[in-house]
C-alpha cells in the first residue's frame, strides 16, 4: 500500500492508496475515533456495490454504523440533498467528536464534506473515494461544495478530511465511460506541471484502461502527490492552488450548459477544457500549436471527448458560453481568470485574459460541430 502525506500543519493527513482498502478500513479509522461509531453517506449505485463490505470491515473492529443513501448524480449536490443530510446526521446524533465517512465519487465526497464542515461547527470526515475522479482529485484538498441554480460549487467549504482512503479495487466496478471520466483529471495533472507524467500516460494509458493494477496505482500515486504538494503551499486557492483548475473554466461553462446532466460528465468536462485551454494559449503566442494537436491527440487515443463537437445536443453560441464563464468562481473583479499553458508541463494562470480571443478559440470549436 502507497501513501502520500497532504502537509497542513496540525490538519495535515495521509492519502492511502491500493488495493483492498474498503475491506481494511475498520482498521484504518479505528485509531481516529472516540467512540466506536461511525456515519456513512453514499448513494445508491455505489452502496449496492461497496456499502456492506465497508460496514463489514467496520463490524469486524467493534464500530457500529448508519447509512444515508442519496440518489446517484450531480443533481444531488444541491441545497435540498444537504439539508437531507445534515438533518439525518443529527437524528443520528453524530457530535463533533464523531467521524463521518463519505463513500463515493466526487458528487458524494463534496456533499459529505460540506455537510460535515457545517455539522455542529465541524466534525470530522474520512473520504472513501470509489471513482478516479475521487481519487486523484476531489477527495484530496478539502475543497467541497454544493452547487445553485448560479453554477458550479459556488457554495462550499474548506474542510480538510482526517484520511483519504483511495481503494483502486474500486477502479474495476465503473463504466468504461466514468473511468475514462477520471482520466481526464489525470491528464490535467501532466499537463500543468509534469511533461515526463504526460509522456508516461502517452504509454501507459491504455493499459490503465484495461486494468493494469500496477499502472492504476502509479497514476493515482502521482495524481494525488502533485495535489498535495500544491495543496500544502495554497490551501484556499490565493495563489499555486488555482493551477488545479486547468480546464475547468470551460468545463463549468459546458456543465452549466448541458444541465448538469450525463451529457457531459465533469471529467470530461475537464478534458474538453484542458484541450481548450492549450488551443488559446496557442492563439495568444503562448505555445506551439502542435502541443493542442498532441493533447487532442492523446484524447482521442483513450477514447474521450476531446472537443466541443463531441458533445452531443445543442450548447449556447460563444457569447452565451462567455456569459457562463463570468459567474466562475475563478473571475475576479469581473475579469476572466484562466490556466494557460506554454507547453505541456508548463501551466500558469492568467488574469484578464482578452475576452476576443477566448471567442475566437469557442466560435472555431462551435463552428467544427456543424
């Protein structure tokens, strides 16, 4: 089993990584608790998969557990599905000496940790992360978050887990489609600050999808210690932190656009946005163009989305797509703010970034859908 320390002083935590990690996580949290008790939050797809092996493992250390199941999706990330869940956690009477444990992908992580950061002020939470996308990104850094009818995860919390519990045995039960959704944050971790992990994953992506277990560790390993690592210098997201959401200005305007829906899952999102962003840094001078070809390129090659016209339905025009954008978390003063590139490996962000020339890059890719 691999480790990764996330360096926050007196909230600092580990991030276990391999296999069996569920059916070992009464042992796991056993030492973190004060009383033999436990509150899980899931939904449904995941709890018909993973639930009573968890509460086995949690039975077998002497720590009795409940169980919320929410509906699956990103619909649940709401303010009706929150208060459901901190309602339950306190009929439940989980006090703040207690420890909930969020057994999930992203959706449920999010949730569960905001409803625990409100919980009597905080409580404590462990995240059990069964997606990629969980793994290698949301679980870690203890950003979570509803959204609003506004947009994406404008209403959250920093609350840091007390351990992250990453089991890649998990990896084997998702679809084709929300593994390769993951990947796309893998990809984003290459792309803004490791040009030799790209490379890598230009090689071993294909094994990654046909199950590799050493590969999946591999990248799961790196994924989260290039997270932590950025975690532990920008906690709340004043400076390095923001280089995480390469992609993601996009992404939250294209998720806005298609409902929240599975039109569009947020990693794909994230891959649809990353190749984006690479194509505006080519167009303002700021890496060769052959660098967008090749992170379309390596898309392509997994199999993903990888631009605007493989989104099936109708989106908004550009402008409509830019009036998205403004209710991002990330603009400032009103001035767009995104992660651009000047090469693969070598991101960085970019305040007030020419409104023109992010219509030009949205109008080309819109118009590559007729």
């Amino acid at each position: 089993m691999d480790s990764v320390h996330v360096a926050l002083g007196e909230r600092s935590y580990d991030v276990r990584i391999g296999q069996g990690l569920i059916d070992r996580a009464g042992e796991e949290i056993a030492s973190f608790l004060k009383r033999r008790r436990v509150a899980i939050l899931t939904d449904e797809t995941v709890a018909d998969i993973h639930l009573a092996a968890l509460t086995e493992s949690l039975s077998r250390q002497g720590i009795a557990s409940s169980a919320l199941v929410l509906p699956p999706g990103e619909a649940t990330k709401s303010w009706e599905m929150l208060s459901r869940s901190v309602e339950w956690l306190l009929e439940e009477r989980i006090e703040r000496r207690d420890v909930v444990i969020a057994l999930g992908g992203g959706v449920v992580g999010d949730l569960a940790g905001f409803a625990a950061a409100i919980l009597r002020r905080g409580v404590a939470y462990v995240q059990a992360p069964t997606s990629l996308l969980a793994q290698v990104d949301s679980s870690v850094g203890g950003k979570t978050a509803i959204n609003s009818r506004a947009g994406k995860n404008l209403v959250g919390a920093f609350h840091q887990p007390i351990l992250v519990l990453a089991d890649t045995d998990a990896l084997a039960t998702l679809t084709p489609r929300d593994f390769l959704a993951g990947y796309g944050e893998v990809v984003k971790y290459g792309l803004l600050g490791d040009a030799e992990f790209f490379e890598w994953l230009e090689d071993a992506g294909p094994r990654l999808l046909d199950g590799d277990v050493e590969a999946r560790i591999r990248a799961v390993r790196r994924s989260v210690e290039m997270k932590a690592e950025i975690v532990a210098r920008d906690e709340t997201e004043t400076g390095d932190r923001a280089l995480l959401n390469l992609g993601h200005t996009f992404c939250h305007a294209l998720e806005a656009a298609t409902g929240y829906s599975d039109r569009l899952l947020h990693g794909e999102g994230v891959a649809v946005g990353c190749a984006l962003a690479f194509e505006l840094s080519a167009r303002l001078g700021l890496c060769a163009q052959e660098e967008p070809s090749r992170v379309r390129a390596h898309l392509s090659t997994m199999g993903m989305k990888s631009d605007l016209s493989d989104i099936p339905g109708d989106l908004p025009g550009a402008d409509g797509l830019l009036d998205l954008m403004a209710q991002d978390k990330k603009v400032i003063d009103g001035r767009l703010r995104f992660i651009l590139t000047r090469g693969i490996g070598a991101a960085f962000v970019a305040e007030d970034v020419p409104r023109d020339a992010v219509r030009t890059v949205l109008s080309e890719a819109l118009a590559g859908r007729t």
